[in-house]
C-alpha cells in the first residue's frame, strides 16, 4: 500500500529561512517558491528572471507522515527522485545523504519516526568555470539543460521530481521483476525468463498481446512470438504479466524484438585506396532483421519544471510523434532522463527512443568523484530502463567529441558508461557520443552563411550515415507570441526585453532565433509587420524541414536517420527550431514534417529554394518507400506559378519496395507576376507540394535599384 | 625453489600415438616433432609445408616430476602459458581443462602424484570458414597469425610455450605483489604503494634507480622523483624493489610516468561547416606531460617457434630498435603477446609498447563462449603488464574496423576488452583498434597502381594523425637468400617453389613482395641478375623508408606517429617489409630508417622519386626536431648528379625547438649522363642523402624505341 504525503516546503536564504509554502509534489520546488512569491506566470515578459535570485537557495520539504501500518507489514519511505543533491531527516535525525537525482532511495520507518525532512543543498557549479552557463554542470550528473541553453531559460530547478510516498509491505513484498528473453535467429520463437527478488515463491502469469492467458511459470517459450515493431513497421505487440504473493502483486510488459545498429549499405566499401582510414560507424538500426530508416526528433526537456511533467502530457506529445509517422526519438542528454511513463508509452506507441545519458557539451572530467556519481546513476538508469522494449540504443551524451566540449574515445565517463552497458544490457546498442563518425548535426538555419547556400542545396551536398541533429527555424504564431510578450514590445521587434528573453536574439549569434537577416534574403516585400515576419518564417521552417527531411530519405539506405532538432520545446519560446509550441501545440513545421514522414510518398530534389525568371527549373522525381512492402505509383508533375498551372509530365514509378529515383524536370520559368512557386507531385489522393522562392524579371529590376 | 623438468613428448595421429621424443620446454611440439621426423630447418626450400600434416594432431607432453618438497613446504606444478587448449593428468587423472595460452595454471601437488601428462588439443578452427586460413582463429583467443599471412608460413604451433615448473613453497609465499602510484599534475611527487597477497607480513625496500635504498614499507612518498622517459627524451628511470618474507623473496620495478592520449595539434579546428561529424580520435602520445612524436615499428612474431623466443634474442632485438631512434613498438595483435622479458627490457630501454589484444582482420563474434575466453585471457593479459613502464596503451587489435575484418564499434569482444581495460588499468589508454578514425594503414608498396604514385607523392597528399602501418618491400640479401632458396631455384626467378612459399609471390597480389612490377618501372637497365634485382629492391625500400618516415615526422604535430611495417619477421623471407632479416640481422633498410630518426636532422621534401632532365627539380628544406630542445643547424644543399655536384644554397635554421620549414629548392635538372641522382643536405657532421631516379634524354629516348 503507497500513502502519499502533503508537504510544505520553505527556502533557506541568505537573510534566513522564508517562511513555509505548500509545495506540490512530484514537481521543483523553485515553482512553488515563486507562486509564494506572487511572480506569474513564467512564460510571461521576464518573469523567468525573477527565479535567477533562487539559484544559490537550500531548500526544504517537510511532511508529517501519514499512513497506517497494520499487523506483519512493514513502513519504508520510498522516494522514487530528488533533484539533485540532498540529505533526508526523519525526526530531526540525519538519515541519508545523497547525490544523483535518478537513483531511487528507500528508508525503513520504525515506529514513531514520523517527521521527514528532505533538505535539497544548492545546485551544483563546477568550479573549473566561471562562467554562468551550462559548464557549471561539468562536474555533476545533474542534466545541465537548466543552466541555460539557447532554446532554454537559466532556471535552476531542483526538488522532488518524482512520486514519494511511504510503502507498508509484508515480508512477501516482490522487491523485483524483471523479463528477459532470447529471440532465435528466424525469429520463430521467444524464450522468456523472469528474474524475481522476493523473499516468498512469487506467481507469475503470462498473457499474449490480447489479453489472453499463456501459462504460469517463471520461463516460457513461445513458438512464432507477435514481435514488436516501430511505427509504420507492424504491431508494437506487447505480451504482459503480472506476478504475485499472498500480499503483493506487480505487472509488466514484454515487447519481443532485436534492435541493432549494422553498417549502412554501402559504408564497408570505404574508405578507398591507401593511407586507409577506418570504415564509419555503424548507425543503421534493424529491428527484427529489418533495416528501418529512422525517423523522428530531439525529445527535449518538455517543460522548464520537469517535476511538472506527467503521463497526460507524455501520451499527448507521444501520440503526435506517433501520427507524425515517426518512428524515434532521441532523448537529448542535456535533459536527462524521462519519468517511466514516457517509455511505457513509446513502448505502447512503437515510438523507439534512442537514450542519452545527462551529458552535454561539456568536458565532464575522469575524476574519481564524478565517475562514483555517473556510476551509480548510470546503473540505475540502465536497470529501469532496459526491459522497455522502445529503448533500442545508449548514448554517452551530446556532441563530447567537438571542439566546444573537448572529451575524446579516452575520457573515462565514456569508457565507464560503455562497461556499465556492457554489464548491465549488452544487447542494446552503445554510442559514446553524437555525431561519432559517419553522422553529422547541423545546419540549424534555412540559409548557411559559411556554406552560402540554403538547406535545400546544403543537405544535396552532404553525404553522411545518419542526420541526428538538424533545424529550420520559425517564429511562433501571433496568439502564443502574446501570451508571452507583452503588448508594448510587440512590433517593432527589438533585440532586448522579452524578445531576447525567449531566444528571439542572442540565443546562437546575434540574430538567432528570429533570423531577420535570412528572411529578407527572401522577402520581396518590406517584412514591415508582425504578420509578415511570422509568414515568412514559416514558409521557411517548413519548406527547409521538408527538404531536409526528405533528402535524408533519399540518401537511404547509405543514409538511415533523419532526426530534426528539436520536438517539443520548455515554455513558450518567441523563435526556435521545435515543432510543438508549448506545452502540446503542433506548429505549421509539424504538419510540414508529417508530410515529408509518410511511408510512402512521391518528393521532389530540388537543387536550391531560390529561383528567378529565365532560369531552367530542374528537380528530380522520386517515389520514396520506406515500408518495405511492394508499391506502385503514378506521379503528375506540375509547377504553379502565379495563376497559371503549368503541367510537366507524368511517371509511373513501376513496382517498388524501396525508394525509387524518377525522371528529372527541365523547365525554362518565364517571366511572371509572382514571388513564389510551387512544384506539385500528385499521386492518387496524395500529394507533395513545395513553395520555392521565384523572382520575376520586375524584382530583379527593383531589388537592384535598392540595391540589394 | 623451482624444479624445471625433463619432458617428452608425442603425437597422437590418426593412425596412433607416434614414438616419445625429447621436448624442448618452453618451445613448441611441432618443432619437437619436425626434428625427430628429420624434417631439417624449416627456414629451407619447402620444408615448411612438411609440417602441414601435423595440423589436426593432439599432443602429449609427459614428465615424472623431479622435486624436493622440504618440512613446511607444500608443491604446486606452475604452467606459465600453454598453447592453446589442454587438458593436464596427473597419475592419469585429469586435473585441469583449459583453453588459453596467456593465464598461468597451477596445480598443488600431493605427495606420490608424480607423472604428469598434458594433453594438448587440435588447434582451434572456426566452423564459419571453409577457407584455411586466418578466420579459422576467429573463435578462439588464438593469435591467427599462425594460420598463415603474407609473411608468415601457415605453421600451426603448440605447445608448453613458456615456463613450466614444480615451486615448492612455505605458508609465507608472496603470491602477488604489485606496485601502483600516482604523479601530481606537475610530476613533482609520486605516491607509491604496494599491493601483496601474502599469509605473513611482507617487508618492502625500495631503491632509487642508482640501487641506494629508499627505504622500507608499503607506501612511499617520492619528491622530485626520477621520471621514466622513453628513448630520446630522457632517462629510462627505474626504481626497484625488493619484497620479503622468511622464506620467498621477489623483486620487481617501478617507472614513474604519466602517459595519456590526447588530441593532435589543430585536431578541435575539424570538422569545419555543418552538417558537422566529430572531430578526430586522440592519437598523440603525452608523456610525463610532454608530447611525444612516436616513431618505431610494428613488433610482430619474431619466430614461427614462438616458444623458442628468450631474452636474448628479445635484448639484441630491442637493443637494435633503440640504436635505430626508436621510442615505440606496435605490438601487433596477429601475433599475440609476447613473454615478460620483452616488456621487462621496453621498460630498461626506453621504448614504449602498443599493446595488442590478440585479434586480428577477424570477425570476432559476440558469442558467450568466446566472450568468456576472452574474459579470462584479456583480465590475465592486463594483469600482467599493467606494471610495466613502457606499457603506455592497450588496443582491442589490429583493423577490425575495415571491410576485410566486418567488426564495428558495437562488437562485444571490443566492448569487453575496454570494460577489462577500463577496470584492471584506467591510466592506459584503450583504443577499440587501429586504424580509428584520423589514422591510417598502407601503402605497403613503393609504388601505389591505384593512386599512380610513388610514395613520396602518396604521403604528401595524405594527412592522417598517425601512420602506424606502412611498407615498402625489399629483397632479402643473397647470402639469406641462399638459406631458403635452394640453388637451382634461384635465378631466373619463378613464382613458384620456395620463392613463392617464402612470400616473394602471391603473398598480397601476385607480385608481391617480389614487385618485380614495381622495380622494372624504375630501372633503366634489365634486371638479368639476382644481384641487380636485389640492388633495386634495396634502394626503393631505402628511399622509400626514409620518405614515409621523414614525411610524417614533416606533418607533426598533427601527425604524431610513425610506425613501419613490419620491424622482425618469423623466418627468412625472400621479400618482403620486415626492417631485420630472421632472426637478428638489420637490412639495409634498418640502416636508412635509423637515418631517418635521428632526433635532430635536416630533411627533405622532394615530391616524387622519378626525374628526368630538363624538369624544374623542387624540395623543401626542413629541420626536424623532436627533442624539444632548442637548437640551431646550418644546411648546405647540393645537389650530386653523374659526376658533378652542383651546390644549391646554405640554410640557417636559427634557433628551434620544433621542426621547422626552411627554403626550396628549383634546379632545372641538365642532361647527364646518368640514372640516379642523389640530393645531399650536409648539417655539420650529419649528412641526409635522398638518392632519386633520374632519367637522361638518351634514357627516354631508348624508352620510347622500347615502347616502354
């Protein structure tokens, strides 16, 4: 039986204690504070900054535990996570002291021992910076996401993120249970084996993905097993269980599958003649003995309060990935790690998460202190989450191997989490980092100003095993934007107050992320509204997200991962890369991204976004398939441009089970009264539209009068 | 007290046991066997291919223990290593099964279990391969290079290839005792301490490495301690020790150094631009804080018998790579690992060791069995050289990242090996294999078909971090050659017989190593002598040689490795890369290859081997400087061509520390009457000789009569 508690907390400032406020629980205490505080709502103007004076604060929860232990049973305090370091006090006594928000801690009650105290001692900060950003989390397992980051506010979080209670168990408690299985190589059969921790013969019943009732036992084997496949691939078939004593009963489920990372199709063939490198790393994921092209996003920190996040939230963000046609996510280490819910979910949804340890663009060092830490949280990590049939990879953390983070192949935080994988879970797959070679991140905008070109030409040009990272930024819709820019600072936009505030500049050099510079390369109207500015940018984010998206596609198989930065984003961001406006709002991008995913589907090549009268339009056709089933499709391509719809040709794409190149077009634009165009590819009731930029022979004539 | 014993042996062949013949121990049975059978030496004609038939024979090696077992003491029966799985009885009762060459088996001893037998299975042979060759090791932990390469005989050896004995010992016997430190960041006070495994107190003294005593204890405190430093920095420093107790007494040394990898200067710039991979792996060795441009060679096999190897032969061996400027041996992994001498005497000398684990251009699988091998053998490896100075990186083996190999950095047995790694000896480094990503392997030959080029041209249009395979084959001596090569067989020369089956065809390609292929595309007379084809052969593995090494020493400090294929060789070869002809004899090549490592050394870029007159001939001029010592050097240039010397220019380097570049040369080359032309770099008594081709009018003339 769990008895949740009623708690209160109050901060230890440095003028002294404040006084006590109710505290919800799972959730951060720095929220609480602030709604003491009479602060509003942190989406709004600078209301963020107003928790920048909390960062240095202790804290304290205080509860009077309640609950009824009866006769052979009993009483332990179960705290399932606090964020991030912290000692619990029972009747004013020290009980435990503890670092590591991921593990769980769990404190025998005797009788009496009724007054708990969880006291949280101030975030970490590595002295090895001086710098208030996310460095200061290089010296502690503490996901530094909250530091500072340029899609995410400083707002140093910390408290009793996970659920708390207090557990009365009979000597029968079943401690653990936990399935593992073997698969054999044709996949026709499954043998099941449970591993229990329980000081009484536990029951343990096995039924198959419907409900029904397989046998008891604690091993089973089952012949032709319903395996569990991504989204878009089959079934996420999930068999279940429960086990039980005379006083305790517990239930799972088992998803059957072999998830691996294989070299891409062609990748063993490099590199060619001498000196010779090594061949890339492998990064195509086969599930169930079948390459499936990834596809999915950056799962970032869904909100700035993480202890807020609850199943609700996760089942609707998880349920537009999953008719998104995505079939992955990768878990951004910056953020850490999910509530059990998020996996039991994206097992349900046969959304595949890619796990990343909290590491992220920092130099986390090989000192004993931290690796003890990263141990023991590794571990746990590793053992809460390795029967969920959806986590089919590990990952050290976010870009070590680059010159703003400065770990390499030797750093032994890397080294250890590989060993504990090795121990803990050796089926599943282990990156140290990403990009590891062979894959890339970047570009985050529609146009490269090193590269000088756009996403459309740059991506055409790039060559690599998968794209785990890439973004197109966009600004929010007008009725979001209010919610969190006050009326005065609305337009003109400048680059102070709350603007700045929500990334729309400074976030990643200056003009970052509301770009004015990128969308008048493209505007051929003054951008002399908030409207205008907001229109532009979202035929930007989408047209780039969709040709990235799909020229990843049609780099397969050599290419086996599109993955955008990012899903979901924090709070209400002004500008960014996300495609979910907070907390659960689909963007334009997200039905831009939703069409680019579908399984099958005609796309388009299209050199370069910008195009001008005169020019011989080229693109090439393509049926994209990602289904592994046999199709066929007859594509009508056709270019609108201004009231005239000019059809082009028709292919008829033959029968295919993978993606299949096409003709390509050839068409000389005329001159016409018009600022941009769209290439259409009509496949039955589908249909695949791009919106390019065209310049008539008048703008051209203008733009070089201004002088452009 | 150890009692070496008197064995004999026999083969237990399919027709039945063979007679007992006399044992050498350590050795190998085979050699045993080939002895008593008259076989002669294995180095002659085709002898080698007598010992075919022995493959699948098991083998059993049979003493009667000789010992004294005095009051107080008990008898154990010590193997240090036998090759590769056996069985050991005793008075007829099977004691130990085993399978693994490099852990130590000890069995105690009971009064009157006097004959000892062990029994030594077929050699491993993989049942995925229907091939003869070295996959057949790819399920066992037995080094493959026994099973034929294309420089070594398929000899498949076996056998008690390390010290056995009968150690009679009393209840204070130190079982272990080991030595662990740690230097602070500025090397200016080591923490010794001792680890022992003893029943009775151990009493320690420690001596400076002059042999005056430090003191006595389990731990000490060094200030300003003497560093070890590898050949060409510094002084090999080593401390001593000596452990007691009433009875047993063991003593051991202690280099203090701190070796780590680390980023190659300019590494963080790559990759520039998005979509943006990883940067390189970390492959510059730092010692004692320093870093150190690591030039030497692959140390392989160095005797088909491995068995027969003492310290001996390991002292002129590694005597001679440290008079060749040597600081560092890759010890491939084909070959396995070699006896304690070896690393005992890296450790007096100076010269750091890449240690191998013993996997290589196999597809080691991620089976339990093999795993649990591996385990067992890898843990024993480490164990054992953990202690030794110039051990400074482990390697999971050799190019298993490439496409004839087909692991990848998610193979278990590479994952293994750093979790063995990363908990028996965390200091060390641990790469999964070599080539990693920035390295590279090859060419092996002086001229590259594929990139048609010669080598000068081929390095200089590479840029790698570290170069830690390359070759360029020569032809043995006559004198050597008359050893292997019966006469009739001689000259001409036919890829056949004993040429073939010593490497000179066939070996990697069909002209290889003989690359007669090669040589005619230089030589401008015909080669209707053994003695001219082995002249040509010397000079471009000379000049070769030198080009590479020179070359990547040129690319420091972004390159900070050079390490020639291959140092020794298992037996007389007729061709081939090896810098030591078998057993102990240095080539010509060895000679060239010292030149280029002098420490302190004017060099030259020359762009390719292959001139004729009236081109422009170019070079730059460049001091190399690995000692980082300041130093001044004055060049005079000059150029030798038929019988005149044309004096170019002089060089003041001024003062340096590092390498630096100086100016080029441009020299329209006259017609002469001449094939080779030689440019000579004079430094003060040191001279640096780069003997070119060249080719006169009349030359080309008669060329294009001879459609050459």
């Amino acid at each position: 039986m769990k008895y949740p508690q009623n708690w209160q907390a109050r901060a230890i400032r440095p003028d002294g204690p404040s006084e006590w406020f109710a505290a919800r629980v799972p959730g951060n205490v720095q929220y609480d504070y602030g709604r003491m505080m009479g602060w509003g709502d942190i989406n709004y103007g600078e209301n963020a900054n107003l928790f920048l004076e909390t960062e240095d604060y202790t804290w304290e929860y205080q509860t009077t535990l309640q609950y009824e232990c009866k006769e052979g049973e009993t009483a332990v305090f179960v705290a399932e996570g606090i964020d991030y370091r912290f000692d619990i006090l029972i009747n004013g006594f020290p009980k435990v002291s503890h670092e590591g928000m991921f593990t769980r801690v769990e404190i025998p009650l005797a009788n009496g021992e009724n007054e708990l105290t969880v006291r949280i001692h101030p975030h970490p900060k590595s002295e090895r910076t001086e710098f208030a950003d996310r460095a200061q989390a290089q010296d502690s397992v503490k996901p530094p996401v909250c530091y500072g980051w340029d899609w995410h506010p400083r707002l140093l979080v910390s408290g009793i993120w996970q659920d708390v209670y207090v557990e009365t168990r009979h000597a029968d408690y079943i401690r653990r249970c936990e399935a593992f299985y073997t698969l054999n190589d044709d996949f026709t059969r499954a043998e099941i084996r449970f591993e229990t921790d329980c000081a009484a013969p536990v029951e343990i019943t096995l039924y198959d993905p419907d409900g029904n009732e397989i046998g008891k036992g604690d091993a089973f084997t089952i012949e032709n097993p319903r395996l569990w496949w991504c989204n878009g691939q089959g079934e996420a078939a999930l068999y279940t269980y429960t086990a039980c004593t005379a006083h305790h009963e517990v239930s799972g489920h088992i998803g059957l599958r072999r998830a691996r990372l294989i070299m891409s199709d062609g990748a063993w063939g490099e590199p060619y003649g001498f000196p010779k490198g090594r061949s890339v790393a492998p990064i195509q994921l086969e599930l169930n003995g079948r390459q499936v092209f990834a596809k999915g996003s950056n799962w970032v920190n869904p909100d700035v309060f993480n202890g807020h996040i609850d199943e609700a939230r996760y089942e609707t963000l998880i349920q537009l990935a999953h008719d998104a046609n995505m079939n992955i996510f990768r878990c951004w280490g910056g953020s850490g790690i999910s509530k059990q819910d998020f996996y039991d979910l994206c097992d349900k949804l046969g959304i595949m998460v890619w796990v990343e340890f909290p590491l992220a663009c920092n130099c986390y060092p090989d000192d004993p202190h931290y690796l003890q830490i990263l141990e023991q949280e590794g571990s746990a990590i590793i053992k809460s989450l390795r029967t969920h049939p959806a986590v089919v990879m590990y990952c050290g953390g976010n870009e070590l191997f680059n010159n703003w983070s400065l770990m390499t192949d030797q750093s032994l935080p890397l080294r250890l989490l590989n060993k504990l994988c090795y121990e803990l879970d050796p089926k599943n797959a282990y990156l140290m980092t990403s990009p590891i070679f062979g894959m890339a991140h970047g570009g985050y905008t529609f146009y490269d100003p090193d590269a000088k070109c756009d996403v459309f030409t740059l991506f055409q040009n790039a060559s690599n095993t998968a794209y785990t990272e890439f973004g197109v930024p966009g600004i929010t819709d007008l009725e979001n934007l209010k919610k969190i820019i006050p009326e005065e600072e609305l337009f003109p936009i400048e680059n102070k107050g709350s603007w700045k505030l929500h990334h729309a500049f400074e976030a990643w050099g200056d003009e970052r992320w509301l770009c004015r510079d990128v969308l008048e390369r493209y505007a051929q109207e003054p951008l002399d509204s908030l409207e205008k500015m907001i229109d532009h940018a979202r035929w930007l984010q989408c047209e780039g997200y969709k040709a990235i998206f799909e020229e990843a596609r049609r780099q397969a198989p050599y290419c086996s991962m599109a993955i955008n930065w990012c899903y979901c984003e924090p709070w209400i961001t002004a500008a960014g890369n996300s495609l979910i406006t907070y907390p659960v709002q689909p963007k334009p991008a997200y039905e831009a991204v939703k069409t680019a995913l579908r399984p099958v589907m005609a796309s388009a090549r299209i050199p370069k976004f910008d195009w001008k009268a005169g020019e011989t339009f080229t693109a090439q056709i393509w049926l994209l398939n990602d289904t592994h089933q046999q199709t066929e499709t007859s594509v009508d391509v056709s270019l609108r441009l201004g009231d005239e719809t000019h059809p082009l040709f028709t292919w008829n794409s033959g029968l295919t089970a993978a993606n299949k190149i096409g003709p390509s077009v050839n068409f000389v634009l005329p001159d016409a009264d018009a600022t941009d165009m769209t290439l259409i590819l009509s496949a039955g009731e589908q249909t695949s539209q791009y919106r390019l930029c065209y310049r008539s022979r008048t703008e051209r004539r203008v733009s070089r009068q201004l002088n452009v």
